[in-house]
C-alpha cells in the first residue's frame, strides 16, 4: 500500500487506496445522481501536499477527465494496476474480456480547455466537461445534442456562441472526434480480438463505472470484515473503523483461528 501522485504539474494531488477508512463505508455506489459516487470517493482518498482533503465542490468542479485520472490514482495505490472489463463481440455476441493496464494511462489529465479548427478552418475554443456538467444535464432532460455541445463551445472564431455565429448540427460528428482525440479518456475506446470468432472490435468501454465497481467490491469485503469483527466482539461500527487495517486484519486471522498471538 502506497500514495499515488498525480497531476503533478499542476497540483501535487496524493491518493490513498479505497476500501480502509471511515470515509470509505460511507460512499453510496448506487446513487441516482451522476456523478457522486465518484465524487465521494475523490473527497475520501485525495489530498493535497499539505494533507489537506480534496473538497466536494472542488471535485464537482474537475473535468471528467481529471476526475477518471483521481480514480485511476485511487486504483494505483492499492497497488491494483490491471482492470478487467467485459463486452460482447459484435459479430458474434461471445462475451470478451478486456484487460486494460491502468498505468498505461497516463497521470497527467488533460487540459481544461482547448482549440480546435473544423474543416473549413473555423476556430472552435472548447471546454472539458467537468463534474457539475452531469447534474446540469440531468436537470434538463430535454437537451439536445446541439443544445449540449454548446454548453462546451466558450468561443467561434473568437465571438461568443451568444453572438449568433453560424454553427449548424453538420459539425457535430467532427466535434466529437475533437473532444475524443483531446480527451481519449473519458470516451475510452479499447480493440479487442474476439476469442470466437476473430473479428476485431472497436468497444467503447466506462472505465468510470469499471472502477468504481471495483471500489464497490472493496467496500463490500470492508463492510463484511465489520460484521465479522463485530460479531465476534461486539465493538461498534465506528471503534472497528478507527482500528489501523494491520490490527483488524489480526483480529480477524484471530476469528478464523489461525492468527497466533506469538
Ligand atoms: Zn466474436
């Protein structure tokens, strides 16, 4: 178990693994809202170089990109570098397995804001979503995708969107591909060759939601390591919590009987 730096250019973030403190039972993995889950976990395992906890309304306000490459550090410092994700082939439906190193990755997120020329030459200046974004557009389900692409453009050919600047739903497709080539994180696409058939598929794969499912897993064997521990000495909830992982892990080779007290 070690602290994993990121972002070091900009702001010397450290993450601690996911799955040992207090903070950590309180994460809510299913909750309705876009967003939270990985917020929670940031706030819970982030600091800065001071110590001091990454704020909620600090990772709300992290593009998505920064957000995925938190997670990433989260993961880093269980020591836990490959992640496995799932999909069906195309062709024939068999599930694959993907195997993804996350250090392969990178550490460094993206830059918040970036420029960009469509075909014709036009000057878009664009923006990464950040955390915020997802309520906003949870809030207002009606959201076109021309509607939602503008909340990302701050400029045309350096005249605000407000301005009236023509800009038709033509140039969608090749924004996309802008925001991707910028940003391959968030969109991440993995090739994979299918094991059945040998077709290869292009998949585009949550690697948010492959994360925090791997935290899920880690709080649930926390959760049980509680019960077990509660059970057999009846200390609360929190007193468990506040036991150094090393003295709990003791407590618990204890239970199963095969901890020596030598
Ligand atoms: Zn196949």
């Amino acid at each position: 178990m070690h602290a994993v730096a990121f972002a070091s250019s900009t702001a010397g973030w450290q993450a601690r693994a996911f799955g040992s403190g207090a903070d950590d039972v309180a994460v809510v993995f299913d909750a309705a809202e876009p967003g939270s889950a990985t917020t929670a976990v940031l706030a819970a395992c982030l600091s800065d170089g001071d110590g001091r906890a990454l704020q909620h309304e600090e990772a709300w306000d992290w593009t998505l990109n920064r957000r995925l490459h938190g997670l990433i550090a989260v993961r880093l410092a269980a020591g836990d570098a490959s992640l496995e994700l799932q999909a069906p082939c195309g062709a024939c439906g068999e599930p694959m397995a993907l195997p993804l190193d996350v250090a392969s990755l990178g550490s460094e997120p993206a830059a918040p804001r970036f420029a960009w020329r469509d075909a014709q030459g036009v000057e878009f200046r664009l923006r990464l979503p950040c955390g915020r974004d997802l309520r906003q557009w949870r809030d207002r389900a009606s959201l076109s995708p021309m509607a939602l692409a503008r909340t990302l453009v701050e400029a045309i050919d350096d005249r605000s969107v407000e301005e009236g600047v023509p800009w038709s739903a033509d140039a969608l497709p090749a924004l996309d591909d802008a925001f991707e080539a910028h940003d391959p994180l968030t969109a991440l696409r993995l090739q994979a060759g299918c094991p059945s058939c040998g077709q290869v598929n292009d998949v585009a794969c949550d690697l948010e939601a492959a994360l925090l499912a791997g935290f899920a897993g880690r709080q649930a064997v926390l959760l049980d390591e509680v019960a077990r521990l509660a059970g057999a000495f009846h200390w609360s909830e929190a007193e468990i919590l506040a036991l150094p992982r090393w003295r709990r892990a003791q407590y618990l080779r204890r239970i199963d009987g095969a901890g020596s007290w030598a």
